[in-house]
C-alpha cells in the first residue's frame, strides 16, 4: 500500500482520519486545504471572497496532479470530486475511499467547527448546506473504490476499518 486517497463532504473526517492513518502507518499525510494555503498565502475563506470558487477549483485540480504520484494519505477537500478531470484522475488511483456520513452528522460537525471556516457552509442553513450535498453524493461514490460509513463510529473505528479493507 503506498497511497489513500480521501474523499468526502465537508465535516466528514479527512483530515483527522488522514492524520490518524499516516501515524498508524508511519507515513506522510498531504492535507489538500493545507497545500493550497501554502500556495495562495491567505485563507482559504479570503480566497474564495477575492477570486471565487472558479479559481480556487483550478488550484485545487494542480495540486491533485502535484500528489497524484507521492506515497502516503492525501485527505483531499470535500469540493475535489465536482470536476470530471479530477473524478477521472481519482479513479486511476489507487485506494480512494469515501468517508459517508450522515448529513445531519455532517452539518453538525461542519457548523460546530470554529477553527475551520468553510466559506460555502458558513452562515448557511441545513437546507442550504444540504443543496451542496445532496448532488456530490454520487459524485464521491463513482470516484471511491471503498465506501467507509462514518456515522456514530470514532476516527480510530474509522480506521481499523480502511485498514482492514485495504488490505494493511
Ligand atoms: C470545500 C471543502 C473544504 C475546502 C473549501 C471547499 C468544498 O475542505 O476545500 O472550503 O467545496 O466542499 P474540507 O472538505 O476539508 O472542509
């Protein structure tokens, strides 16, 4: 195993599951969200308010080609999967998993987190933040090669079981 590739809504764990994996593994993990701060120098909410989400999609597709080849976990960002040139990397991939939650779980943990502003859930309703969801979910499950259900179960939980299928 020398690459997983996380995939999910916004809120659903990539990055602590990610984290959690690459010690287990004694590997690196790439934080898309954190590469591309690193790149843009701002926020990624201050990115979005100046250059919208056009160019921000762009940056984030140069960094999925940046990873695609590096060994270790990249814990992509919930946006990664809305275009087809990046579905079409991710299915070339090897072991891409969807973390799936349920979305009240999802919206919970998205509106509770302060340290994470998000600028497509922040100040957005249920109904708004569902509207985001609901046409991705089949976006993220064409793209994963294992769906991993996360609702109710612990970031340790969530990764014994990519562990397991996997094959570590
Ligand atoms: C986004 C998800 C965020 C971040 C940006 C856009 C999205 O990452 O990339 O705010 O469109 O779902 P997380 O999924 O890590 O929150």
């Amino acid at each position: 195993m020398n690459q997983i590739v996380l995939i999910g809504f916004m809120g659903a764990g990539k990055t602590t599951v990610g984290n959690l994996l690459a010690e287990k593994l004694n590997s690196q993990q790439y934080d898309f969200d954190q590469l591309i701060v690193e790149k843009i120098g701002m926020s990624i909410a201050d990115y979005f308010e100046q250059y919208g989400d056009v160019a921000f999609r762009e940056i984030e597709t140069t960094v999925l080609a940046e990873v695609d080849a590096l060994d270790g976990i990249l814990s992509t960002g919930g946006g990664i999967v809305l275009k087809a040139e990046n579905r079409e990397l991710l299915k070339k991939m090897a072991n891409v998993v969807y973390l799936k939650a349920d979305l009240t779980e999802l919206i919970q943990r998205v509106t509770q987190d302060e340290e994470n502003i998000r600028p497509l859930a922040d100040s957005k309703t249920p109904q708004e933040i569902e509207a985001i969801y609901r046409p991705r979910v089949p976006l993220y499950e064409e793209s994963a090669q294992i769906i991993i259900e996360t609702t109710g179960k612990t970031p340790q939980e969530i990764v014994t079981e990519i562990l397991k299928q996997v094959g570590e």
